[in-house]
C-alpha cells in the first residue's frame, strides 16, 4: 500500500468517532421500529389459537408499519447535514452499578438507516407472500410471531448503540433463526438442522462475547462512541485480538469459512424463513459488524487481512458447492454464502471497500429475496419439490415466476444494467485494486468466482425453467396466487433499479460517509475500469456459455450421474462437517470422555477416599469408646505406667 493510503487512513482512524444528537421531533419515533413486531410478536405469541384467523394480517400489519416509520425516519435523517446524521436515543439505565455503566440506547445514521430500511422493506414483502405460502398451515400464527421476533431482534441488533446491547439482538436473531428453521418439528431433518444453526452460531457467539469483555477491559466502556472514537490509543495487538473475536462472531452469524456447515441445512425451514434469513437479516449482521468496527480493523492490519481470506475462501467455496447441488434452495444457499464473501472480501480492503460492500449487501437483498421467493413458488406448484431433476420447462405454465426469477438471475451474475453489476463489479475492482500480490490474488478468486456463479445460476436457470418437463405424475404446475407474485415482482424491480440508483452521483457513498469515512483511492487502478469491465463481462459469459452447452441443450436424467471427486466433495460440501467433526467434535468428545474420568477417578476419587479415610478412622477410634468405667480405669493406670517409665528411662 502507498505512503498516501496508508497516511489517509491513519487519518480516518484517527478522528473520533462524532457524539449522536439527542433524538426529538420525529426521531423519537425511532424506538418504534423495534416496539412494532416486538408488540406484534408478543400478541401473536401469547394470544393462543384464538388469534389464528387474524394473527397473519397482525404479523403483516407490524412489519409493513414498522417500514412506514423507517420511511419517515429516512427523509427526516435526508435533511439534516451529513456530520449531523447521528441521532441518539436514550432508552434506560440497563446496568447502572459501579464502575460499570451501560445505558440501553438507540442510534440511527447513515449505516443503521440503511439496514432498517432493507430489514423492514423486503421482510415486509416476505410476510406479505407468507400469507399466501403459508394460508393452509395450521401453525401460521406461530409462524408470523417467529417471523415478527426475528425482525425486531435484527433492528435491535443494527440500531444499538453498543456492543453489549447489540448482542442482545446478536442472541435474539439466533433465537429466532432456531425457531424458525426447525419451524416443522415432526421433520426430524428440520429438528437437526435448527439445532445444528444453534450449536455453529453459539461458537461465533462465543468470539463476540469475548470481544466485548476485552473492549470493557481495555476502554472501560462498550458504547461506539467510547470504543471507535478511542481505537487509536490502544495497542495494536489488543485491536488485533479485538478485531479477531469480531470477526470470529460473523463468521458464526454469515456463515463464512469454518462456521458455514449450518447455512445449506437451514433450508429445512419454510421457504420465507430462507428468504428472510439469506437477504435481510442474519447473514447480513457479520458484515454490519465488521463495518460498524471499522476503526479497529483500519488499525489492526492483520485482523483486517484475516477478514479478506475469510472472504476469498468462503465465496469459492460457495460457489463450487453451488455447481453440484440439485435441490434449487441449497443453490441459492450456496449462492449467499459466496455473495457474503464478496461482502466480507470487500469489507477486509478497509475505507475502500466498506460503502461497496454495504452496496452489494443491498442489492444481494433485492434479487436473492426475489429468487428465494421464486423458488418457493416453484415448490408451492410442484408440491413442494425441490430436485431441480424434476422440474423442466416452467417457464410456460408459470411465466410471472419465470420472469421475475429472471430478472435476479441476471442481476447476481453481473449483467448490465442490473444491479448485481453494479456492486458485484466494484468489489472485483477493489480487490485488484489493493496492489502487490495480495491483490492479484484475491482479484483474480473473485473474478473467477463470478464466472462460477454465472454457470451454477445458468445451470439453475436451465433445469427449472427450460427443457422438457420432468415433473412427477398427477403434477400440475401453476402460477402462485398474486399474494405470492407481488412481492416476487416489487423485488424484481428493486433488482433491476437498486444498482444504478444506489450509485448514481455517488449516492450511497455519500450517504455513508459519515460513517465508514471517505474511500482511499489506492494510487492508479491496477487495471482500468473499462477494461476490468470488459474482462469481467467476458468471464461472466463463458460460464453462462458454460452452464448452458452442459445443462441447456442437453437431456436432464431424473437421478444424478456418477460424478468426479471434485462433484462428489461439493455435493458433499466440502466435507466442512467432516472437517468440523474431525477438528473439533471429535477432541471435544475426548475431551468431555477425560474431564468425566478425571472428575470421577480424580476429583471424586480424592474427596471419597478423603471420607472413607476419615470415616474408617472414626470407626476404630470409636472401638476406644466402650462405656466401662473399668476400661477407662485401666486405659488410664496404663497411660499413667508408660508415663512413669518414660521418665524413669529418661533420669537413667
């Protein structure tokens, strides 16, 4: 990195991080973003089954008014200046002891602002399409009150204005994620799968919590203001460690590399669930996490390293396992796990990379809500299969479907002028971007992984929607009601627009520069725009060329050929379980198995043999004790002869 970059952002982390305004007028409506489905959670949960004709339009109501006062709050923050977009508002002293202070408080600004917008607008959508997906359930009451907690648990999480009460939403989110996913509890696949998501975020978990506890250690304070504004008076190793934990809890919640093995088998819940989990909200906190800390990864070079391998790995992985998958939701899962790393990719580049990858977090919502939701419809016609084997030429019977699945398609693999192209592009431009040979590296596993993407999209695409029909017997696919396809279109839009609107004139960037500060132009570009374009565009279209030679214009047997290794290992994963289980399930058991031995042969053994000492001692010395006087007579004449004698031995 230049001598300029490198004295820019010693600048960036060296400006204290600005003190909110005290929220009033219509900011004081900002605790109602999170009060609205929390209040809707709680009557749809504690109502009992005489809410379940109505609960639905509850669930919906919350959330769509929810997006209502995102609304207000947005134009409100548009007129304010831009150093004056922080907007504080106190709730309660949560933890007023001493020498510990915490005050539970909201913050609203530029960051936040654009994460309660996504959370509320396209998980208003998805609620709008549960209704119809889910109108024969017998549990959707339930299902709308889980629905409604996640969304207040991730606006509580993007809108606290510390660590520590941000992991209270952290806690909630995963709570929710656990209900939801393991929503069909007579599957025994869904059962696992929630405990699985569980047990794997628990870890991650674990690194956030330890990093909050050092933050208290070390600045005597969990609040933004106290820990950012304070970052550069702290060794480099203690923010390294800081940054490390961090990243370490979004590995857990976005399922990056070595916690990604919950995201593919969290697709046992109801396809909105997917929809909601994979676009707007959970894999979406470890990327606000590590913007939001941006100042301490921007001093803390090798955390913000790891943060960029972390990324390169996790989006080639996604998009290998995404090659080899046939059931249509573990694509697109495989899909999110890939697109999130190119989130965290562009993350780890620093003031560089944050407002691009807050871009393609944005976009990614549009068109992977959209394509969830077009899977769901998919399902919803075909009695809810999910082998894309089985499906074939639906574009014919379900043209509504088609379209708008269509329309993300283009956008995730980067065509212009969808808005895939817009984000997905500028991080491969950064990637390279970062100079030396690190971004070479990291340039080339993104531009690379975007024409792996093109082909396992294209190969989705060709297997639902073209070829001949290979539906099931008695099957008779058709268009979802326009509860379902509505939403489905709006997100279309968003798809095509978002891109272009988010980047025009700089908007976004502008938006979010009070926050993530102004990106650092690196010297020249490594490659020029136009050409890395035109490279891009080229890689892009030998994996559509790819995915269409192989899967469009050839005949799709029912059952999966043998494949390769490779195949095998991508169906497999990566054999990430097997990592997980030989690396640390298995030592862990062996760990538990010795702890067990040691506290029932060790610990237990000393403290019985300690009884059984004192306890067979007590026994004989009681044989002492018989009641005769005679006995004690005689015991005392002997003691009193051995007394006698020793003294005599001793004058001798």
């Amino acid at each position: 990195m230049s001598v300029l970059a490198s004295q820019a952002l010693a600048q960036l982390a060296a400006a204290p991080a600005p003190s909110p305004v005290p929220a009033s007028g219509s900011f004081s409506l900002t605790v109602w973003l999170v009060l609205l489905p929390l209040i809707g959670a709680a009557v749809l949960l504690l109502s009992g089954r005489r809410a379940d004709p109505w609960g639905h339009l509850v669930g919906v109501a919350a959330s769509v008014a929810s997006f209502l006062v995102a609304v207000v709050l947005f134009f409100s923050l548009q007129g304010h200046a831009g150093d004056e977009r922080s907007i504080g508002q106190h709730l309660f002293s949560w933890v007023p002891v001493a020498g510990f202070h915490v005050d539970a408080g909201l913050l609203l600004d530029p960051l936040s602002m654009a994460f309660v917008l996504l959370i509320t607008g396209v998980g208003s959508l998805i609620h709008i399409y549960s209704v119809g997906y889910m109108s024969h359930d017998a549990g959707r009451r339930r299902f709308f009150g889980y629905l409604n907690l996640f969304v207040a648990a991730m606006l509580l999480l993007v809108l606290a204005d510390g660590y520590l009460l941000l992991y209270v939403g952290w806690e909630g989110v995963g709570l929710a994620s656990y209900l939801l996913i393991g929503f069909w509890t007579f599957k025994p696949t869904a059962a696992t799968a929630a405990k699985k998501a569980f047990v794997v975020n628990r870890v991650g978990d674990v690194g956030l919590g330890l990093a909050i506890m050092l933050m208290f250690a070390t600045f005597g304070t969990t609040s933004f203001v106290g820990v950012l504004g304070n970052a550069d008076f702290v060794s480099s190793g203690t923010l390294t460690a800081i940054g490390l934990l961090l990243l370490l809890g979004a590995c857990g919640k976005s399922a990056q590399a070595p916690l990604q093995t919950w995201l593919l088998d969290a697709m046992e819940g109801p396809t909105p669930v997917s929809a909601l989990i994979h676009a707007a909200t959970m894999v979406t906190a470890g990327v606000y996490l590590v913007v939001r800390s941006g100042p301490i990864f921007d001093l803390a070079p090798d955390a913000r390293l790891a943060v960029t391998i972390v990324g390169a790995v996790t989006l080639s992985m996604g998009a290998l396992i995404g090659c080899a998958k046939d059931d249509i939701k573990k694509v697109l899962a495989a899909s999110t796990m890939s697109q999130i790393g190119y989130m965290v990719l562009a993350a780890g580049l620093g003031p560089a990379g944050y407002a691009i990858a807050i871009l393609h977090l944005l976009t990614h919502g549009f068109f992977k809500a959209g394509m969830f939701l077009g899977a769901g419809s998919v399902m919803h016609a075909l009695d809810d299969e999910v082998d894309m084997r089985r499906y074939g030429g639906l574009r014919k019977v379900m043209p509504i479907t088609f379209v708008t699945f269509g329309l993300g398609y283009l956008a995730i693999i980067g065509l212009p002028p969808f808005s895939g192209f817009f984000s997905k592009d500028k991080i491969i431009e950064a990637a390279f971007d970062k100079g030396g040979t690190s971004g070479w590296v990291l340039g080339t596993t993104a531009l690379v992984a975007a024409g792996v993407t093109a082909f396992y999209m294209t190969r989705l695409m060709a297997m639902t929607f073209f070829g001949e029909a290979r539906w099931a017997k008695g099957a008779h696919p058709h268009e979802a009601p326009s509860v379902m396809t509505a939403p489905m279109v709006v997100l279309a839009i968003g798809s095509v627009c978002a891109g272009g609107l988010l980047v025009l004139g700089g908007s976004l960037q502008n938006w979010l520069e009070p926050v993530v500060g102004q990106s650092v132009e690196v010297g020249a570009h490594t490659i020029s725009p136009t050409v890395l374009t035109l490279i891009t565009l080229l890689v892009v279209g030998g994996g559509v060329a790819g995915g269409w030679v192989v899967f469009g214009r050839r005949s799709i047997p029912v059952t999966a050929p043998a494949a390769g290794p490779l195949v095998v290992a991508a169906r497999r994963d990566l054999y990430g379980d097997a990592a997980n289980e030989a690396l640390l399930m298995r030592p862990g058991q062996w760990l538990t198995r010795w702890l067990v031995w040691f506290d029932g042969r060790g610990v237990d053994g000393f403290v019985n043999g300690l009884a059984a000492t004192i306890g067979g001692g007590s026994a004989r010395l009681r044989r002492w004790q018989t009641g005769f006087v005679r006995s004690y007579a005689l015991s005392m004449f002997g003691g009193a002869a051995l007394v006698v004698a020793a003294v005599l031995v001793v004058r001798l």
